[in-house]
C-alpha cells in the first residue's frame, strides 16, 4: 500500500493554481537539520458508474488536450459541495440522467505527494430528464455496455481509473465477489 502525506496544518500555501495549490513546510530529519518539503492539493473528483436497465453506461469523452478514451461521467467536487451532490451534478450535466438509487462504492486517496480523494458512485436506474449540459471543453457520448464488457474493458485498462482496475482485477481473482459486485450494480437481477 503506498504511503500517504497529509499536508500538515503549519504548510503555507506558496501558489494558487486553477486546479492545484502547492504548499510547503519545514520537517526536521532525523539528524536534526530541518528539509522543505512540498505537496499539492486539488480538489476532490467523483466518477459515476451509470446503470441504466441492463447496461452501465460509459463516456466516450473528448477533450481539447486529450484524444477521445472511455470514461466514467464525473468531475471535479466545487468547494464546500458533498460529493454525492458533486455525482448527482456531474451525471446530470454530462448526460441529462437523474436516479434516485446512489450508493458509494469506494473512494481511494491518492498516495505520497498529492492531497486528493477520488470517489466512485453507483447510480443506478437513470433515466433521461433533460438534454446534457457538458463543459464547452468536453464531447461525451454514451455507450451502453454489458456488465461482462464493462468488466473486460475495465480490466484491460480501457476506461480510466487506475483504482477501480485494481478493485475489479482482485474481483476476478474472487468470483463470488464479482458475482456480488455484479449484484450491487444489479440488485433486480438477484
């Protein structure tokens, strides 16, 4: 597991970016001399694994720097906003989708020298309530996969999120906990 760093509460803040703030601080070593050290923080993000009747829906999603890749909807968590309200907002701006099922199914920090969560939701039973609103520096459409093709391409490292690879590569290696994985995404299906 790697190592976590918590900016300490005496880090001075020493720049202010549009998505990252650096900060700095004093740490003794342990011969006694004292080092700077440095981290950054941004804000937390959500992914939302959508579930609409028998499929999840992923984003095929393009952005200006970036060449088009499968995607979870989601984004980025505004300052003082929970995050399952930052779930509920992105997968109705990105898709035009509500549901009134949620469930968190994990959340990962980041390790060493980034201050960030990174929080994964399950919506299931969307439905289309309006047209999607996205940011005018992305083009997302939606693709609706099977649950064997969602897990396929997740594990092949088709659909970004490192994290979630990982969850569901032990998964596999577990298939009563994948079955129950399925399940959660699924509960009709029991």
């Amino acid at each position: 597991m790697p190592m976590k760093m918590k900016i300490p509460p005496q880090a001075k803040r020493v720049f202010k970016g549009v998505i990252f703030d650096v900060y700095q601080w004093q740490q003794k070593m342990y011969d006694g001399s004292e080092q700077t050290f440095e981290s950054l923080r941004r804000p937390d993000s959500v992914q939302v694994i959508v579930i609409q009747g028998d499929h999840i829906l992923i984003a095929n999603e393009e952005q200006p720097s970036l060449s088009a890749a499968l995607a979870f909807l989601g984004g980025r968590v505004d300052e003082g906003e929970e995050p399952l309200k930052a779930a509920q907002r992105e997968l109705l701006e990105e898709s035009g989708l509500v549901s009134s099922d949620w469930e968190l199914f994990k959340s990962y920090e980041y390790a060493s020298k980034l201050e960030f969560t990174v929080y994964y939701f399950m919506a299931r039973n969307c439905t289309k309530v309006a047209e999607p609103a996205s940011d005018p520096g992305e083009k997302i459409t939606l693709k609706a996969v099977t649950f064997e093709e969602f897990i396929d391409l997740v594990v092949q490292g088709k659909i970004h999120g490192d994290y979630l690879e990982r969850e569901v590569l032990r998964m596999k290696l577990d298939p009563p906990k994948l079955e129950a994985f399925r399940l959660k995404l699924f509960p009709q299906q029991k």
